[in-house]
C-alpha cells in the first residue's frame, strides 16, 4: 500500500479517531452477524451486463462406479459418496452452486484413484476474481483519492491534510486485519466479503453525501429513473439528519468548520469525512487478505500465483487511478464534490454486483490440495494461534521477509515520487502524476506475468532471488546523478518501470510461497500476517527514508568521468534488499501445497475405506464430467 504524502495534520483528535472506529467495529460486526445471501439477478455494472440464474440444485449424470469414502471430523464437506443405483448426484453442504465446469479443463489432472473426487474448475471463479479484484481497487482509490492534489483538499478544509486522513485509514486496516482471519473462518468468505463492501460503501455516502447521479445518467436512455431514484434518497438522507439529536447533529454534521466555498458545494463536514474513512479503512483488510484463500478455493493449482497477483496488486490500480482521476477532478470544492460522488456511485454499482453475484465455494474442489483439506476437515485455531503456529513453521519466515522487503520498497517510492521525479528532471505535476501511474501499473502486469510463470514452473525461490537482484539495479537510478550526464528523465522513468516490474511480483509470489510452505493453515491467516508485518514495517521505515532522502553520498569523486551522487533513501532501499537476498538463500523448505497437488495427489494421511459415523454430511460426487441441468454465469 502506497503512501504518497509526508505531511502530518497537527493535533489530530484521539478521542474523535477512537470513537469513530468503536461505530466501524460495531457496523462491520452487525452485517457479519446479520447478512444474508441474495439471489442473483440482471444487474448493469460499468456498463457492461452481468447474468446469473437463481441458484437450483445441481444434478450431475454418473457412471456406474460403486465408491464410498467417508473421513472423521470434516468441516462443511465431510464426506463423500458415489452410488451405482443413482442416476445423479447432490452436493450437500459447504459448496455453493455456481455455473458449469468448463469443457476439457479439470483443473489439477487426469483421475487419480486416491481421491473420491477430480479437481475441476468453474467459470464462475472469473466472476470471484474480478469483483474481488476491483473491490480492492476501490478500497485504495477511496484511501488515497485526495493525495493527487492535497493543496485543493487543504483549501476546502482548513487545518485538515490529506496525509492526515491516510493515516487514520491505515492505522483502522492494520487494526482491523487482526480481525478478518476469525471473522472469515466464521461466517465465511461470502458473507464476509458482501458485508465489507456494504461498510465500504456507507464509509462513500458518509464522505460524499448522497450522489446525484444526473451528469452520468440523465442523458442515456432508460437510466433517468436511477437518477430520480437518488433525488429521492437525498430528501430522505436530509430528513433522517433533521431527526438526529443535537448532540449527535453538532458533532457529525455540523458544517461550520467548513469555509463558504466549502459548504456552497456540498462538501460534508470533516467528522463525517473521517468516520467513512475509517469505516472504508475496516473493510479493506477483507478485500487484501483473502485473495490466497479465493485462488486456493476456486483456482486450479496452475492460476493460483496469477489470480493472487491480480487481486493482492489491483490495489495499486486503485492509487493509479486516484492520481489521474483525482488529479484532473479534485481541484476545487465543487471538483472535490463530484468526484466524491463518482466514487460513491461506482462503489454502489460494485457492491450491488457482488451481493448478487458473489459466491462462496465451488461445487467440487479445483485441486488435490484443496480435496485434501476438506477430507482433512481441520478446524482453523483463533488467529493469535494462527500467527504462533505459523512462525513455528520451517520456512514461513522467509517470504515474509521478501514481502516485507517488497511492501517497504515499493511504498517508499510512492512516497517520494515527486521528489524522484524531480530530480530526475520531471517537473510537471502531469508527468509525475503519469509516472506514479505507470509506476503502479507496472507492478500488476509485473505480478500477473511473473505470476504466471511460478504458476507454470512452482519455481518460487530462483524468480524472487531475480526479482530481488532486478530490484537492487533498478532501485539506483531513481536517486543518481552523474555529474557528466546531468539529468536523465528517459532513464529515470524507465528505472521507475522496471522497478515496479521486478519488485511488485515479489508479494504475490510469496503470498503464494508462504501459504505453500504452511500449508494446511488458513490462507487469510498467511496473508494477515503479511499485511500486518509489510505496513508496519514499511509505516516504520517511511521516516527513516525522510531523513536519508535529504543525504547526499559522492562516489568517485577523484574520477571526474565516475564522479556521482546518490541519496541516501536509494542506499536504504538497495540495503535492504540486498540483506532480503542474503536471507531468501537460505530457504530449503518443503512446499507442502504442491507435494499434495503433485501427480500422486500428496498424501492425505487417510485410508479409502476409512470409515466413520460422527458429524458427517454426504454429499455424493460425479465421477463423469458430464453435468445436467445446470446454469451459466457470465462474468462482467
């Protein structure tokens, strides 16, 4: 996560952040608690129709094999069950149904007599991926919507700072990541994620106010009624804060903090403004720290690395997009308010996609280490257990630390890009908005294409030890000037792009590295404990990085044709990757998630003809690939 702005808002209110984030906790505790799924309809999302059939029973046809497992202790799928006197199959319990298994495509292999079932994988797994995907753009967009232009924000709310409000948003997503392990293995994922993108969007109205959607919508044909729609949510937003008590009143709502400009726009006041930040701030951790539990659940063995990098970094697009967008919208109060608005909207549109679409499990596993564990049927422990277990593990340590190496590189740089642009000879506030753009796209194709080669080769420790060698050689330009050469810009920006291609793969990769060495613990702990250790660590670093930036360190001075300088923040980060590479050469654990997606399927430790009669729930698996009656899903 990138921070792109050093400037501190003084004597920022403790009281006013600690009660805002009780309401956010308790906010994200009722929908976690309360929320129900709901069927899935036509739905007009970025302008493109999205189509899923109410959920029906899947029926599957069957050869006429006789197989019969059954495993003690398993949890939401215990056991399974074929029969050669039934003509179809049910599946009972954890596993949702979602649309057709695609032709020819089974995920892991061919069939393998160890287990009861084949891993297959669904079309449906597009639709999870990408409204996790963009439910993490979202999330950053909104964290860091007023950083392209601080000074604008500053302007509509005196005393208030951009940086300010990043940091209140940080500090509720690491508190709040301590939760989301639990939270998930609870009420699961589904719930989980629809409920966190509800709390993301009433943190959007809390912050722009009920959007008039009039500009976007008034003038495409049959759309005007969306917008009549929202003018009537404003008369009753208005009408429920006249029904608010005084107190409550002067304290959220009370705009007159806000200059003359300020409130003719519609700005809200500050308070509110803060408290959607922080209810945004909750949320997010759901949206960051699961998209290795969504790859293991749905993708097969050979997508998982690149369906992780597309979620865990679509984050960066989000910041990518705060800078353009922001840049050209935000540059004064009425900017400001329609640009607020516009994020409400999309976030509205979003999250109605996924409460409808969004699903929890697969009908059948898409790997053998996924069978695996629900044949296992272990019970995750409480997270703090979670983290124990997971330090005591052989190898874990190492990809955390690659993580951390990467998270604090990478949020470096965002932090001080105007001052690397500049040094380097770009001035403008267009091309450095431009290059920190470029800067975060790099790092998701990065992670996507890099991505897919682990997938391929499960090659984890020779492509992060090149990542990390790439990194230390791009890293240098951003901070060096060659008294013979003056200032490079070309080189200066394709230093930038380099280093967002080599650097940003390290995080998904070892997301991916660290839950295949732990495996079979929880995904969403893995990356819990990632998420938490990267933003602490880098948060920690950011001010060291300050101080080094204003050093300057000459090498070869003697030789007038070598003579160079290179600050001290440069030094820092090719420091510590350095020592990463140092550390990353030791690791020689096994990858225990491919041993059990190898060919032989790993070894689950149970025996076929294992049978046992306590908390057990049959469901009954096809053993063709020919499925009947089912339904399609077409992702947006």
């Amino acid at each position: 996560m990138t921070i792109p702005s050093r400037r501190r808002r003084p004597g920022s209110s403790a009281a006013t952040t600690m009660t805002t984030t009780m309401m956010a906790g308790a906010t994200a505790l009722l929908f976690a608690t309360t929320w129900s799924s709901s069927s899935s309809s036509p739905l007009l999302v970025g302008g493109a129709l999205a189509f899923v059939r109410p959920p029906a029973t899947t029926i599957y046809s069957t050869t006429k094999t006789t197989t019969t497992m059954t495993f003690p202790r398993l949890h939401r799928a215990p056991t399974f069950s074929s029969s050669s006197s039934s003509s179809r199959t049910r599946i009972n319990g954890g596993f949702s149904n979602v649309g057709d298994s695609e032709n020819d495509n089974y995920g892991d292999g061919d069939a393998n007599p160890r287990y009861p079932v084949e891993p297959r994988v669904y079309p449906q797994r597009w639709t999870q991926l990408a409204y996790l995907s963009l439910l993490a753009l979202l999330s950053d967009w909104i964290c860091f919507s007023i950083a392209a232009s601080p000074d604008a924000f500053e302007t509509a709310y005196p005393g208030a700072s951009a940086a300010s409000l990043i940091d209140v948003f940080l500090f509720t997503n690491v508190a709040s990541c301590f939760l989301v392990t639990d939270v998930v293995a609870r009420v699961g994922m589904e719930v989980s994620i629809k409920g966190a993108a509800s709390i993301m969007t009433l943190g959007c109205l809390l912050r722009s106010g009920v959007p008039d959607p009039s500009p976007w919508l008034r003038g495409v044909e049959g759309l005007g009624w969306v917008a009549n729609a929202a003018d009537v949510a404003a008369d009753v937003a208005e009408s429920l804060v006249d029904a608010l008590p005084d107190f409550a009143s002067n304290y959220l709502v009370d705009a007159s903090a806000l200059t003359e400009a300020s409130r003719a726009a519609g700005l809200e006041p500050y308070s509110l403004l803060v408290l959607g930040t922080v209810l945004v701030g909750f949320a997010q951790p759901y949206f960051q720290c699961t998209p290795p539990t969504l790859s293991a659940t749905w993708f097969a063995s050979d997508e998982r690395a690149s369906a992780t990098a597309t979620a865990l970094n679509f984050n960066q697009i989000g910041i990518a997009v705060a800078f353009l967008v922001g840049g050209h919208m935000a540059r004064s109060e009425s900017g400001i308010h329609d640009y607020f608005g516009l994020i409400t909207l999309l976030c509205c549109a979003v999250t109605i996609g996924a409460v409808l679409q969004f699903e929890e499990r697969p009908p059948s596993p898409p790997s053998y280490s996924e069978i695996e564990k629900v044949m296992r049927g272990e019970k995750e422990p409480p997270f703090l257990e979670s983290v124990k277990r997971l330090f005591d593990t052989r190898g874990f340590r190492v990809p955390l630390a690659a993580f951390i190496c990467s998270i604090s590189i990478t949020n470096i740089v965002g932090t001080f890009i105007d001052e690397v642009m500049e040094r380097g000879g770009i001035t403008d506030q267009l091309g450095i908005d431009l290059a920190g753009a470029g800067f975060e796209l790099a790092i998701l194709l990065g992670g996507i294409f890099i991505g897919g080669y682990v997938d391929e080769t499960k090659k984890y420790k020779p492509v992060t030890m090149a990542c990390l060698l790439a990194t230390m050689f791009f890293v240098v330009p951003l901070g060096l000037t060659d008294h013979m050469l003056g200032n490079e810009p070309v080189l200066l920006v394709a230093a930038l792009l380099g280093l967002g291609l080599s650097c940003g793969p390290i995080q998904p990769i070892n997301a991916e590295l660290a839950v295949d060495v732990a495996y079979p613990c929880d995904e969403t702990a893995v990356e819990s404990v990632q998420q938490v250790g990267g933003n602490l660590i880098s948060a920690l670093m950011v001010p060291v990085a300050e101080w080094a930036l204003n050093q300057d360190y000459e090498f070869f001075g003697k030789i007038k044709s070598l003579d160079m300088d290179v600050r001290g923040d440069v030094l820092l980060m090719f420091a510590l990757a350095a020592a990463t590479i140092v550390f990353f050469n030791t690791f020689d654990a096994p990858l225990r998630r491919t041993m059990a997606d190898g060919e032989e399927g790993g070894d689950s430790g149970l025996s076929s003809s294992t049978t046992m009669t306590t908390a057990m729930t049959v469901i009954d698996v096809p053993s063709s690939g020919i499925v009947d009656g089912s339904r399609e899903a077409s992702m947006i």
